[in-house]
C-alpha cells in the first residue's frame, strides 16, 4: 500500500492565531575573516598587555586580545581537543563563527564600561589559537611529527592566517541579552560520544 503524499505548506491560509514564537532579540551579522585578524589582536595585546587591560579594567580575562565577559565559563578544553582544532584549522575546515560584541562606551576615565566588545562565543577555541600562536603545544605534521608554529617556515605560516575563521557580531548594551544569546550559543547542542565517531586512525 503506497503511503499517503504528504505536502508541505510553506504558507497556510488559516486565520491569524493568538500563538507567538520565539524572536530575535539581537540582530547578528557575520563577517568573512581570516584567522591573520585575531593574530594581528593577539600581537597587538601582547607588545602591552597592561596597556589593553587598562583599557577594559573590568575584564579579568582575554582570547586572543579580547576581553571576556565576568560570568564566561573558564577555559575547559583539554590539550587533545586544542590539537584537534588547531589540526581542524590547517585542513581547512569549518570553524564554525565566534562572537564578539560590537557595542563599545568610554567611562569618564576614557575606558571602556562594561561589557564593550566582548567576546561572547568561541572562548574555547579562541584560547586554543592563542595558546598554539605562542607556542605552548604543537600539532602533528603531515608525517605525524609535532611541530611548534616557531618551527614553520612563512609559507605554511601564511597559508595557516589566511585560513577563513568567520566573526559574527552582536551590537548591545544590555546585559540581560548579552547573557541570553551566550546561553543559546552555549548550550544549544549536545557532545557526542566517542561511540559515535565516524572516522578512526590517519588519512596521510
């Protein structure tokens, strides 16, 4: 027996319902960066750390030169998911996007208040760049060999900056959805398990 044909409507013509769903709170554009522009911020807060943690009195933490929100989750990856990203970004995939917020005001003290440009999604793998950037652990090469960004020549430095890193961008001063877009971000998914893994030993 052939199963029924079931058509989807795109649009009803039913009356107009009492019913609201949920509505973006925050408009979100995104941008095309290269991994080269966290690179560039990362260079610029560490020639003066002091100076940018002047700048943003309230940030006790920063990614890649952005300061974080006081109520981020601290760092919780381990040295094999860093590896495993850092490898993610020289094989060229999908980073997925980051998100920064593009509001900014100045205090009476010419800082930045609270809450300005914040990072508020990507912490995770934002610290994992730093830390590889500056050499704190090192990624297998083509021949399984693990190499310390110190140790690569400009080509292959160049061809890891230009990859394509996505920012997206929120612009508000309002806390309570600041917090909010963090907790979609932040939670909108679950882990999977090791069982579930689709791919097992090397390629090369």
């Amino acid at each position: 027996m052939t199963a029924p044909y079931v058509v989807f409507l795109r649009h009803s013509g039913a009356d107009e319902s009492t019913v609201c769903m949920p509505q973006q709170k925050l408009v979100v554009q995104v941008f095309k960066f290269q991994v080269d522009m966290l690179a560039a911020n990362l260079e610029k807060y560490s020639a003066d750390p002091g100076g940018v943690k002047a700048q943003y009195p309230w940030a006790t933490r920063f990614a890649m030169g952005h300061p974080l929100a006081t109520w981020q989750r601290p760092p919780v990856w381990t040295e094999e998911q860093q590896v495993r990203f850092i490898t993610s970004v020289w094989m060229g995939g999908d980073l997925g996007s980051y998100l920064v917020n593009g509001w900014y005001e100045f205090d009476d003290q010419g800082a930045y208040v609270l809450n300005s440009e914040v990072l508020l999604d990507g912490q995770q793998r934002l610290t994992a760049l730093e830390g590889y950037l500056l050499g704190r652990f090192g990624v297998p090469d083509a021949s399984g060999q693990v190499r310390l960004w110190s140790e690569l020549g400009y080509n292959e430095r160049r061809r890891f900056l230009g990859m394509t890193f996505t920012q997206a961008r929120v612009h508000s001063g309002d806390e309570r959805a600041l917090r909010q877009i963090y907790d979609l971000r932040a939670f909108g998914g679950t882990p999977h398990s090791e069982d579930q893994r689709a791919a097992t030993g090397s390629n090369c």
